[in-house]
C-alpha cells in the first residue's frame, strides 16, 4: 500500500462548570499542567485540544482517546471542571467567548470579528496515514460524497445561544462561515492544492496554511489526509467508528487510483448541500446517496450502504467486525443531537443536557449503560414521544412501558376486552355519515411535562388573544383592513363571514372556547395545525377516555402532579358565565342527530349546564328562557351543526334568529359567536402570525406550519407544481374532509386535486407535510407506533396575558397505521392524555 493508513485523532473538548454547567475559562490553568505534546490551546479559553499518538488499529485509536480524555479529566474535576466533546456545550450563550492571549489569535479576532467571537464550537480531526502529498490530494477529492455520512454520525450540537437550532450540527453550519472551509472544488495535484493555498494567502483572506478550513484536507503539520468535518463526538466509540469508515473510504480511493478508475468530482453546490442535509437532520432526516445526480434517503440506509460498500476494505485492514457492530450501535442510540434533545425533553433543562454529555464523554468508550432494558421489537423512529434513542423507553414512560411489558398476553386480551365493554356501556360513540360509530380507544396514556405545558399555555394563549382581537376588530371598526394589513375580500369574502355578527355589542367575547390542533415534529418542537372557533369538540371525549383508563387500568402507575380533567369543567362554566357564577349558563345542541352528540350530553352534565335543543328555548320579556324549567339563560353556549339565525324549531319557529336578537341587544352572552370561522378557515390560518403581531405587538412563540395561500398567484403555482408533494385542504373544510396528503395519494387522486384547486384556487391551501410524532399504541397485545396530534382548549374572557387559561384537558388524537390523518371519521382514535402540571397549578388543572 503506498499510503500508510496509520490512525491519529485530535479532540476539541469543552471545559464545564460542574455546578453552574457554563463554560469555564480555565483552559490556561488546566494546561499548565498537562503536557503539551498531547494538549494544547485552542482560540477560546473554554477549549482543550488533544493530540493523540500515531497508531496503526482502532482498538490503540481508542485507548489514546481514552487516555488523553482520563488525563484531563484528572486536573479538571480538581477546579470543580468537566469536559464535553460536542460541537456546541448545550448551556454555551455568545457571552462566554473569552480569546485565548496570543498574536496570532489577537490578529484572527481583528481580521474577522463576529467570526471569531461566534466559535464556540469543537470538532474531531481524524487522521490517517498519507504521505505521498499527490495522492493525498487525489484520494481527498474521491472521499468527499462520503464526508456527509461521517458528519451525520458525528453530529453533536443541536443547541446555540442556548435554545434548539433545529439542526443537529449547527457547529458545521458555524464553520462554514470561515471563507477557507467547505470544499476546495477539483485538485489534481499537490502542486494545485499548494497553489491555492498560496494565493488565499496572498489575498490577505487567511493568514497562514493552518487557516485552511476545508472538510478534508493533507495535514498542514504531519504526512496525513485529515478528516475536519465532524463535531466532536462525546461516546468515544462514535469516534472509533467514523476514524474506520474515514480509513477504509482512502484505502478505497487509493485502490481507485492505482487501478485507473475513472472519477467525476461531485459538483461543489451538491456538496454542500449534501453537508447542509446531514448537519439539518443528522441521522433522524434523510441524507443525500452516492449516486451522481444524488436522491434523499433514510439516513440509516445511507449509512449501512456506506458501511457494506466499503466492506472490502474494512475486512482487508482487519476493522469489519468491529465497524459493522460498531453502526449498528449508532444507530440503534442515535447520535449526540437525539440523546441530546431527549435528555431535554424530560424537564426542559439544558443543565440536564449539560449532564449528559459531560457523563458520554468522561465516561466508558461505549457510553454509559442504558438505565432501563430497551424495547427490543418496538419499531422505533425519530420523533417517537415514549422510547427515544438506542429503543430506550424515555425517563417519564418506564413505569408505564413496564407495565405494559409485564403483562401476559391473555391479560392485554382481557384489557382490550374490557375496554371495548366500557365503551359500549358508556356509549361512547362518534357520528360518521349519519350514523353512531364506536369511539376507538387506545389503553397507553400519552405524557406532557410540566415544562412542556406552561410553553403551551403561554403560545396558545398568545394565539387565542389574536385572535379574539382580530374578531372584534373586523365585527367592528376592521382597523386590520384599513391598514392594510388583510384585504378586505380575504375577510369579507371569506366562507366563514357573517354580515350578522357585526350587529353584537362592542366588547363581545367571541371565542370564549378555542380548540387548537397541535403536532410535533421529528425533533419534539410543537406547531399548531389548525385553529377551531366555531364547534370546537374533544373536551368530552377526553374526559371519557380518562375514565375509561381509571377503570380498566386502575394499577397503572401514575406520575406525580397528574392533572384532573374533571377540574377543567369548573373552568368551562366559569368562562361562559364571565364573572357572573349565579348565572345559568346552557348548551346549545342540534340534537341526537349531530355527530358531536355524545360531547354535548357530556359536557351538559359535568359542567352544569342545560342541555338545550330549539324547542327548548324561548325569548320572553327580551330575555331567553328555557322552557321546561323557566330558568333565565345568561350565556349560551352554541354546539349547532348550521348557523344560528337558520336554527328553527318543530313547529318552524325561528328561535335562532330571536335568540340572536337577544344577544344583540346585549342580555344574552353567545358562545362561539356567529361568523367566528373567518378567524378560523384555512386560508386565515396564514396570517396568525400577523395577527399577532398586529393587535399584540409580540413574536409569536408557536410555530405554523408552512403553509400557501393557493389565491395567491405566486403561491398557486407553486402548489400545482407540488400537489403529490403537500398536503391539500379545502379552507372550509372540517374532521379531515377533503384532506388530501399527495405523498400518499395515488397519482389519480393528484391529478384530481390538481383539477380542483385550479377551478376554484381561493377554496384551497396547501401545507408542507409534517412528520408527526409516534407514540406506542397496543395493538394485537403488543406495542407498535401510531402518529398522534393534540388537541387542546383555551378559555379566554379578554385579550389580556392574564385572560386566558389552558384548560387541563386535552385529547390525544392516534391515526390508523401507515396514516398520517389522526380524525375519527378517517379511521382515528384517541389516547388518554396525562397532562403533569406545576405544582402550583396541579391542584386546579390548569396552566396559565
């Protein structure tokens, strides 16, 4: 072999605070008494790098690391320090960046400011064995397809500045900045490469060859081809595993070369944009493959296919047991970023994450054991809210996943049994074209933390003031138009417009109850999918589902701090009666006909309200009254399948409109208001965050999900182009009707689609498809994944931040297999939701 394949490495590693888990200073004073053959300073004073040894196997790459990493540790734990090999610390913020004292670094911070000052980060540097300068530069131009998959395995920093970048390496998005990083494009030669060099040089734009920052490059200090595009990676057997996939892609170069095999360098933007998708997505995305006109794939099928072709060379250097064994393990766990955001998703604490990787990195070559036995056949994704990496159940399911696992198969049979007993008894039903369907119930309790929940409550109680406000204003004075903000056909001609509603008092609460659908995305990050202002329904089907799990599965363990949804029925009936508490506060049905009929006898019941249909209710002395009873009515709370000035009775008595009158006129308080679905069709979903904006002068806290307006004529052409690609709605539509989701439409279905929305453009939107998160389900008496969504309820009584409440209630929505539509009509279910609140708000089930 004319290159020598030797193996080197050197570590970035940040130095932690073991009490306050920021970055510490110190690296000067740790150094002092180190040796500076294996370490050395970087350009922040948080930093240490270390240098190993030259050696010849894996299992001697690995002990070196080991080594170095034990030596630091040494004088560090005694400054009360730990040490984090990950691209970013998780608790890092902009403030920490203290330079390192030397000219050449004094002269670097001069020369490129915000650069330098932004460089927090710390990679690993593999190197291998090339001393021929040539073929170092011709095996550096055949390796680069591969560099991606090294840096996706690697990737260890998806938090900056302290919050989740949504990238799982935004430290290679921070090094791309540098102007010598990236790739060089097409050397043939040492001589070309050196002359590049010299001329960034010349140009004043780096100072010296040390400066050049590109992925793969030969050493400028040692006769290697060095590997510079990975973070820093806190198990040092991730490590091990990219130094022997890096070593076998150069003997696979190298043997290219010697044989004459044609290459055709990859075009530098394909490059980069191949980078850019491993640092975005890591090993939970997609990654580009090695073809020529390269096609996204499931990052773990890029990585086996990486391992097996280079198997010939991993067997010929002796590494192909322990590299294929060694994949596995990586993707099985995951790599930094998911342990990462897992650990975060407990208790919303970045010191957590600090934890985390400080023990990965100072702990055995493997990592730490896994606290609890994994979920073996569980068909695990990223994004999956109970067991996250290396099939581990997550801290706050253990009890509940144990459960589960300890039972029999003849006892899950019983459960399931029982359960379909409940419903029926129960008469917990849903209605689909006309008719009373079993409501599907799935026995595994859904968890949302404390932490998760108060950002719930603050984002959705932003959202929900919007749009209360927005209400008044285009039923009143419509500033929003004459600004210019909406135009006035999006609101006036939209389906949900009711000329009527103008007519309320000012003041109105329009939404006193607002419904929002809820998802997350493969990374754990909230959106909201849809608004619900007119007939917002779950609440009933919520609590029944709760008691349905406290009667089947009374021994299942539950967390502290468990929320009662029954408490949030308290909270209903206080938001209809808006401060009046001696009221009479009644709802308003279209009748065992309607679809939601089953919520309204429910909600009726356990909030204290009569249940009314039109024959029900009358309007004498301008005040309504229910007629079996003659109590006065002070708030009405509309569950109407149609509009209520269409509402008659039997005997065609036109008691919505006299109703409507009477609130009109001020004595009767209406919930939600008439012509509410302007603020709540597809189309004005767009404009939320503008809304906010607008009437709260705020940035809003939780995201939409993208979304196009197809009566824009930019924005339909784009959606015709994208049909199969998107998710497509009608703007009125409701309970999934309509949806079409193109991925997993047939191309006649698409085709359709395409037709309709470009005969009627403004009846549509589009939005991008969101990979919902999993939850484990029990089906045929084992666990498997189902997509779920959240549905969640705001009481609101004004536009002020201390006018809403997050009720303590909230349905779990579980889509069929293989689906992506989560509503009942569409095949769905429903799961228990386990709301764990704060303790200063677990004792009346609700979060402000």
């Amino acid at each position: 072999m004319s290159a020598e394949l030797t193996l080197g490495a050197e570590e970035e590693l940040h130095l932690i605070d073991l009490e306050s888990w920021k970055l510490s200073a110190r690296a000067p004073q740790l150094l002092s008494r180190l040796p500076a053959e294996h370490y050395s300073a970087e350009i922040q004073r948080t930093t240490v790098e270390t240098n190993t040894a030259v050696v010849d196997t894996l299992g001697g790459l690995r002990d070196e690391l080991l080594r170095l990493r034990r030596g630091l540790v040494e004088v560090a734990a005694a400054e009360g320090i730990g040490i984090a090999a990950v691209g970013t610390a998780p608790s890092a913020a902009f403030a920490d960046f203290e330079l390192t004292a030397s000219g050449r670094y004094g002269r670097m911070q001069e020369q490129y400011r915000l650069l330098v000052d932004e460089q927090l980060i710390c990679g690993l540097q593999i190197h291998v064995g090339v001393s021929n300068r040539d073929l170092a530069v011709q095996i550096m131009q055949r390796v680069a397809p591969d560099l991606p998959v090294l840096l996706a395995l690697s990737a260890s920093s998806p938090y900056w500045n302290e919050q989740d970048t949504g990238y799982s390496s935004i430290r290679s998005i921070i090094w791309q900045r540098w102007p010598s990083a990236g790739a060089t494009g097409y050397l043939g030669s040492a001589a070309e490469y050196d002359d590049l060099l010299a001329d960034l040089i010349s140009t004043g734009v780096i100072a010296d060859a040390k400066m050049a920052y590109f992925d793969v490059r030969p050493s400028s200090h040692a006769p290697t081809l060095e590997l510079r595009v990975c973070d820093a990676t806190p198990v040092v057997d991730d490590a091990i595993l990219i130094a022997g996939l890096f070593r076998a892609a150069v003997r696979a170069a190298e043997t290219d070369i010697a044989n004459c095999r044609p290459f055709a360098p990859v075009p530098a933007p394909l490059h980069r944009a191949s980078v850019w998708r491993a640092a975005r997505g890591g090993l939970s995305g997609e990654l580009l493959d090695h073809l020529r006109h390269p096609q996204p794939h499931p990052a773990r099928e890029v990585v086996r296919s990486l391992v097996h072709r280079l198997r010939p060379q991993l067997e010929e250097l002796g590494d192909w047991d322990e590299v294929h064994e060694l994949a596995e393990t990586a993707l099985a766990r995951g790599n930094s970023a998911d342990r990462q955001r897992a650990a975060f998703a407990e208790r919303g604490r970045l010191s957590d994450v600090a934890a985390l990787v400080v023990a990965e990195t100072q702990g055995p070559a493997s990592g730490p054991e896994p606290a609890v036995a994994a979920l073996p056949r569980y068909r695990a994704r990223a994004g999956d809210e109970a067991v996250g990496p290396g099939l581990q159940p997550r801290a706050a399911y253990r009890d509940v996943l144990d459960h589960f696992r300890a039972q029999p198969p003849e006892r899950l049979e019983q459960l399931t049994a029982d359960r379909d007993a409940w419903v029926d008894a129960r008469g917990l039903t849903f209605g689909v074209g006309g008719e009373q369907q079993r409501f599907a119930v799935d026995l595994v309790p859904r968890l949302i933390n404390p932490h998760e929940w108060e950002a719930l409550a603050e984002g959705l109680g932003q959202r929900a003031r919007a749009v209360e406000a927005f209400l008044r204003d285009v039923y009143g004075e419509q500033r929003i138009i004459a600004d210019g903000v909406l135009d006035r056909s999006l609101v006036e001609g939209s389906p949900g417009w009711r000329t009527e509603a103008r007519r309320l008092p000012p003041g109105t609460v329009h939404a006193p109850i607002t419904g929002f659908d809820l998802v997350r995305n493969e990374f754990g990050g909230w959106r909201v999918l849809e608004d619900n202002l007119r007939n917002p329904s779950g609440a009933a089907y919520a609590l029944a589902v709760r008691e349905l799990v406290d009667a089947v599965l009374p021994d299942l363990p539950r967390p502290a701090g468990l929320v009662d949804p029954r408490q949030a029925l308290a909270g209903l009936r206080a938001t209809l009666l808006a401060g009046r508490p001696d009221g009479t506060a009644a709802l308003l049905s279209s009748g065992p006909g309607s679809p939601a009929w089953f919520e309204h006898r429910v909600l009726a019941e356990e909030a204290g309200l009569l249940l009314c249909g039109a024959a029900d209710l009358e309007v004498v002395d301008a005040r309504v009254r229910h007629r079996p009873s003659g109590v006065a009515v002070d708030s009405l709370y509309l569950r109407l399948d149609g509009e209520l000035v269409d509402l008659v009775d039997g005997d065609g008595r036109p008691v919505g409109a006299q109703l409507f009158e009477v609130a009109v006129a001020g004595r009767l308080r209406l919930a939600n208001a008439p012509g509410n679905g302007v603020a709540d069709d597809k189309a004005m979903y767009c404009y939320v965050p503008e809304l906010i904006a607008y009437y709260l002068d705020e940035h809003p806290t939780l995201e939409s999900v993208p979304t196009y307006r197809t009566s824009d004529e930019a924005e339909y052409r784009i959606v015709l182009d994208r049909v199969g690609e998107l998710v497509t709605k009608p703007v009125d539509g409701h309970g999934g009707q309509g949806v079409l989701i193109g991925p997993d439409a047939a191309a006649s279905s698409v085709a359709e689609r395409r037709a309709q929305i470009a005969a009627d453009p403004a009846g549509w939107v589009a939005q991008e498809v969101v990979q919902l998160s999993s939850h484990p389900t029990l089906e045929g008496g084992s666990l498997e994944p189902r997509h779920v969504d959240l549905r969640a309820f705001v009481h609101l009584t004004g536009t002020g931040r201390d006018d809403t409440t997050l009720a303590g209630i909230a349905l779990t929505r579980v889509a069929p297999e293989g689906s992506l539509v989560v509503n009942s009509s569409r095949g769905g279910g429903a799961k228990d939701t386990w709301i764990v609140a704060p303790d200063s708000t677990a004792a009346n089930g609700s979060s402000r």
